[in-house]
C-alpha cells in the first residue's frame, strides 16, 4: 500500500487526516499503528471511538468557516440532517 510506504518512508514527522478520521484515513491509519506494534484492540477501540464522534466532528466542521472553503461535491459527502444534501443553505 502506497499511503503505508509513504510513512515509513518519510524522512520526517507524518500527518495523515481527512475530516472524520474514519474509512479510508482511518484504515491506513490503523493499518500504520498494527505495524507499529499497537495492540489489535487498542487499533479497533481507537477506530471504533472515530464512529462515535463522528457526528460532532461533521457538525464542528458545517459550522467553522473552513467548511464554506470546502468544494461543493465534498460538502454533498459530508452528512447533514434527514433531507439535507449536505450543502451549505
């Protein structure tokens, strides 16, 4: 996996982010913590602990203004009420 070599790799310190922290940024991220030598359980409650905040971390993200600067086609992908596509109103 080329995320994966990409940190290994690097000369330096890594950030790997998206929004949520979950799918695939939560994937590599764990898949990078297993090979590290972090317990299977500590990896799958970290990433569990991601679905539970999830929710916040979106309703965080409509409010800020760095949400305005995100393109419309992500804002679509980023939940919003029954209904809502995700948009800014």
């Amino acid at each position: 996996m080329a995320a994966l070599r990409s940190i290994a790799y690097s000369e330096g310190a890594v950030l790997v982010h998206c929004a949520a922290g979950k799918d695939r940024t939560g994937v590599v991220v764990a898949l990078a913590l297993v090979v590290a030598g972090v317990s299977a359980q500590a990896v799958v409650d970290d990433y569990a602990a991601s679905g539970d905040r999830a929710a916040a971390i979106v309703a965080r993200l409509r409010r800020s203004r760095t949400y305005a600067g995100i393109s419309t086609v992500n804002r679509r992908l980023l939940p919003g009420p029954a209904g809502d596509d995700g948009g800014v109103p």
